[in-house]
C-alpha cells in the first residue's frame, strides 16, 4: 500500500490560506495517481476549528501545542517530522509563501528524505513522484524526480485553481495528535509588525506600473504615480528600487517581494532579472519600456519598445487621460 500524501495546512491570523487549498487540490490528483489517500496536517494552537474547511483532504492530522501559535520553522519542521516518522507519508506538500517558507527544506533535513522545491506540478510516473520545479531562481524548468521516499515537495502558488481544494464538506476524520516540543527554541516569533495603514495590496491589483532602476531617482517615481492614477492602478518595484526605500516593501515584486497576476503589468526601466520575473511572468499581459534591446525583460513581455523610460512615460500618462476622457 503506498503512503499518503500530506499537505501542510498553511493558515494566518485566524484563516486558511488560499495556497492550502490549492496545494489540497494538487495533492489529491498525486493520490488518485498513488492509490493512495491526500491528509492535510493542521499545525497551530487554537485553530483546530480550521479543520472543518479542509474537506478536501481524506483525513485531517490536527496538532495544537503552544509553541505552535507563530510559525516558526524550526518548529513546524520538528512537529512535522515527528508525525512523519510516526506514520511514513509518500510525500510532504508544503506551501510556498512567505509565512511557511523554509519549512519544508528543515523538515527534509530531520528526515533525511528528498526535497524539491518551487515544484510548479506534481505527478506520478511508472509509480514514481516527479515533480516539474523551477530552478536556480527561474533560470530552467524541469522535470525532477525524488531518489527515495519519503520526498518533501515545496508547493508554489498556483499549481491548481484553489476552487478546486475547497469542500464545502467537513473532513470525514480529524485526528488530534500530540507531538513533543522543546520549550527553549534557538529561533523565538518575536514580533508581527503590520503593513502601514492604507498600504495597497498588489496582489489584488488588475493594472500594476512597475519600476525598476531604470526610473533614476526616487523624484520620477511621480511620473510613474501619474501614469497609475490614470490607468487605475499602482506603482509597484523591482528589489532595487525598494533597498533604496523609494517605495516600501509592500510593493517589491519577485522573489523575495510578492508574487502578482495583474492583467496589466507594466514594466518600465526593469532589466528582467530572474528573480524579478519569478513574481510577475503570470501577469496577463506584460509591456515592458527599456533602453536596451538586449534586456532579458523584453523575454517575458508580450509588447515591448527600446525607449527611454522619462520620456516616455509622460507621453503614456497623456495618451491614458485622453482614452478615459
Ligand atoms: C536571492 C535574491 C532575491 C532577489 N529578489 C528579488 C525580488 O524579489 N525582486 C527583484 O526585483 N529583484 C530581486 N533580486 C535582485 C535581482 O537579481 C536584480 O538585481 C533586480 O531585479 C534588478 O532590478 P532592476 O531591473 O530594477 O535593475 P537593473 O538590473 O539595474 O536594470 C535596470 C534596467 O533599466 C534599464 N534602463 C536604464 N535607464 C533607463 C531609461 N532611462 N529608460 C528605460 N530603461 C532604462 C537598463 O537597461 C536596465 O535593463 C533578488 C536577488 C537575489 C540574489
């Protein structure tokens, strides 16, 4: 009998997050693949109730323990380890987000199990999990398959429609186990600290104007405030633009900032780096403006023009005005 396949059940401030269920609906399709059965592990302390959302899984493995309460990794890796060992799951799914990345990589390590993250699918072949990843910061995509099992697959956004990992069932079982925790942790939660009021989400936005170093100082970061106001959208930026705090945090798209699917995202003065177009090559269109017509940027758009970005941005913002009357 195969083992099954678990997904950690990622949840923040009170709410299953929006990858669980995506990362659910993944899950499924490897254990029909396995003949085997998807269980969602729900980590936490005082969240049980979030169990009743994961119908999608077979089965709910549900541990509340006080050092539980913040994610941690170290933590999370520890509880999930020790519930591994206990029952030899196929594979780990765990969700690829800000708040239980790097748990997933700790987790293999206590196991000793393979690891393959930025899996973007997951599938079984001659009763094997192969998982299709992105490497090296977005520089290749390929097809990876794991030595041995167990195998912990970190899941990044968007590898199914979350729809499709929601139940409006609750889960047939939920077990509550325990798991031992050492009370001193070498990495303590010490603090949430929560976005400035009246900061943007990016994530939810249809029209994004991304600047990157290419916009020259944090003065022409008003042209770009113009052309957003105009398109009824918002400026947002590439990592560099961010470290030199002519924008806040909050709008830094790649890698390391956020990952976004507007249906417009305008990049303007951004060379295309792979950990740039790792958070916005899912936008509907791209149009990217820059000087230099070897720039990788130019890879990933759909429409493209080699101009300078100061002059010809004004003219974008007037033609934008004069469309919307
Ligand atoms: C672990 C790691 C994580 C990272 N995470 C992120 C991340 O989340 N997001 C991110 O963006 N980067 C990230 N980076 C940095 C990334 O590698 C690049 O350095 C960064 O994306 C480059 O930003 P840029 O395109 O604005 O600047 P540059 O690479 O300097 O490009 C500027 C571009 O502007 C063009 N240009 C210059 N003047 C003009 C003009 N007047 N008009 C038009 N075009 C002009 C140039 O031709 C050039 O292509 C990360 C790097 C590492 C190692």
């Amino acid at each position: 009998m195969p083992g099954n396949i678990w997904v950690l059940a990622e949840h923040w401030r009170g709410k299953v997050s929006e990858i669980t269920f995506e990362a659910l609906a993944l899950g499924r399709d490897v254990a029909d693949q396995l003949g085997s059965k998807v269980e969602a592990v729900l980590l936490g302390h005082g969240v049980k109730d979030l169990a009743s959302q994961l119908g999608a899984a077979a089965r709910v493995i549900s541990t509340d323990h006080e050092a539980l309460a913040e994610v941690v990794p170290e933590v999370y890796a520890e509880a999930l380890a020790q519930l591994a060992r206990r029952e030899r799951p196929a594979a780990v799914l765990t969700p690829l987000s800000n708040v239980t990345l790097g748990v997933g990589t700790l987790l293999a390590a206590k196991l000793g199990a393979s690891a393959i993250n930025f899996c973007k699918n997951v599938r079984v072949v001659d009763g094997k999990i192969e998982a299709h990843a992105v490497l090296y910061g977005g520089k290749i995509e390929t097809k990876v398959a794991a030595a041995a099992e167990p195998v912990v697959l970190g899941i990044g956004p968007g590898a199914r429609l979350a729809d499709a990992g929601r139940s409006a069932e609750p889960p047939a079982v939920v077990d509550e186990v325990t798991v031992d925790l050492p009370e001193a942790q070498p990495i303590r939660f010490k603090e949430f600290i929560e976005p400035e009021a009246g900061e943007v989400d990016v994530t939810q936005q249809d029209v994004l104007v991304a600047v990157g170093r290419g916009i020259g100082s944090r003065d022409n970061i008003a042209l770009a405030e113009e052309l957003a106001a105009a398109l009824g959208g918002v400026v947002c930026g590439s990592r560099p633009v961010i470290d030199q705090g002519w924008l806040p945090p909050s709008r830094q798209i790649g890698k390391s900032g956020m990952q976004v699917k507007p249906r417009l995202y305008l990049a303007l003065g951004i060379s295309g780096a792979p950990e740039h177009v790792e958070g916005m090559r899912g936008a509907e269109l791209i149009v990217a403006v820059n000087t230099d017509p070897a720039a990788p940027i130019f890879n990933v758009a759909h429409y493209g023009t080699t101009a300078d970005v100061l002059e010809f941005l004004p003219l974008l913002t007037e033609q934008a005005k004069a469309l919307r009357g």
